[in-house]
C-alpha cells in the first residue's frame, strides 16, 4: 500500500493503515456499494469515513496507474483545494493506493472527517413544507455561488451530494462529499446554471435559486430563471426517457 497523509495526522500512521486493512471486518456500513463503499469508524477517539474503490477493469487501472490521478487522490486533492477557497468538506485525512507488483492500481481509499448531518438537499425536494425551505435554497445558492466563484465545476451536484448541518433556527452549514468529478475552469453563466441541472429542482425551487443567484452575480433573474429552467427541464426528460427504455428492454 501507498499511504498519504494529512501532516497532522502523519503521527497515527500506522493507526490509519490498520483501519484500511481492517475495512471489511470492523467499522459501520455507511454505504454498500456494488462499485464503491462507505464505512465509519474511529482513528484514536475521532470518528471518520472511509471510502473503498474497488478494483478497476483492467484498462481503467492502467489509465489509473500511469495517466491520471486515482479517485481516491482526487478525493483527497480536491479536499484540499475546496477547505483553502473557503469551501466546506470534510477535512481530508489521507488516500490509499494498493497495487500489484507491476505497478498497476489494484482498490483504493480515501479518509476524511465524518460529518453528522442533519439533512440533505433531497429532503428539500420530496418535502414542500419542509421547514425553512426556501431560506435552505438561498443559503445553498450562495454555497454553490461561492464555489462557482473559485472555479470549481461539481460534475456530481446532485441532491445528496452536499451534507447539510443545522446549528440553529436560519444557521446552516454546507459540506460537499463524493469529489473525485470535479473540472476547475471560469464558469460561463450558462455553465454555472449547468450545474444546478442535477439537483432534480421543482419549478418553485427553480425560483428562489435563479433569484439568490441574480442578486449574487448581478445577472438578470429572468435571464437565469430562463436558463436553469430549461437545463433542468432538459435533463429531467433525458432521465425519464432512460428509465423508460430501460424498463421495456427488462419487458
């Protein structure tokens, strides 16, 4: 195993290895993935999160091991990246490369702070009522601003992918989770509302973020309500079309 490690934690390093070499035997099941899964457990008394990429195909290990970084080096990088603009996530403790004598990438792990949270922005969708619901959506527009604005692309900004903290009545806090699909690049207006195609928004919804976003950036609230609209409107029919077809080929 190839082990990095945040240097403040450099001192529990054989700790951080043994939790990796105990993945499948102890700690919590968080998610249990046919690709990629997702355990707790402690390093000393501090609870953290583990995630395991399995075994790449054969080509994907290739390309992983000679031509572009890991999903868990991303993971941890793009951490890193996000907590120095400002950006909340968990805090990245270390990535693990396992390989073959050949040199070729065999699983992976990343490990960072576990975060408790209260809810995500898919509770927001399933429930109308849900309480300070439009308040979230304005909060959660200028945490995706923010992070526009340092030029990150969240190629994963959907619905839970953005953990939700509630310290108290109109107090939030935003962490962003599952990093490795990230492209750092000014963001065109229309790419910027892009990125909301995937957080599955109502046509109310679609309201309130195009009009935080206009105060935000100075654009004009008709122009972005015009935009994510049609992306979001876009990208829900291109779904149901798939699940569609999907389900007649099971037929």
């Amino acid at each position: 195993m190839q082990i990095s490690i945040n240097t403040k934690y450099k001192y529990l390093e054989n700790s951080i290895y043994q939790i990796v070499t105990d993945f499948f035997e102890k700690g919590e099941w968080i998610v249990k993935g046919s690709r990629n899964s997702i355990k707790s457990n402690f390093l000393e008394n501090e609870k953290v999160s583990i995630k395991f990429f399995q075994k790449p195909s054969l080509l994907k290990s290739i390309i992983y091991s000679f031509f572009r970084s890991t999903k868990a080096r991303r993971s941890y990088e793009y951490a890193n990246y996000l907590l120095q603009n400002s950006i909340q996530t968990p805090f990245p403790i270390a990535y693990i490369e396992n390989k073959n004598s050949f040199g070729l990438l065999l699983d992976s792990y990343y490990i960072s702070h576990h975060i408790d949270y209260d809810f995500t922005i898919r509770e927001l969708i399933h429930d109308p009522f849900f309480e300070e619901r439009n308040l979230i959506l304005e909060k959660f527009t200028e945490f995706t601003f923010k992070m526009h604005q340092a030029k990150v692309n969240f190629l994963d900004h959907s619905p839970g992918n953005t953990l939700i903290v509630k310290n108290g009545k109109g107090d939030y806090d935003f962490y962003l989770i599952d990093l490795n699909r990230m492209k750092f690049e000014n963001l065109s207006i229309e790419q910027r509302m892009d990125n909301f195609k995937k957080m599955w928004l109502s046509k109310q919804m679609i309201k309130v973020v195009a009009k935080k976003y206009a105060e935000l950036s100075g654009e004009s609230e008709v122009k972005l309500h015009k935009i994510l609209l049609e992306k979001t409107t876009k990208f829900k029919r291109r779904i149901t079309k798939k699940k569609y077809l999907k389900r007649q080929l099971k037929k």
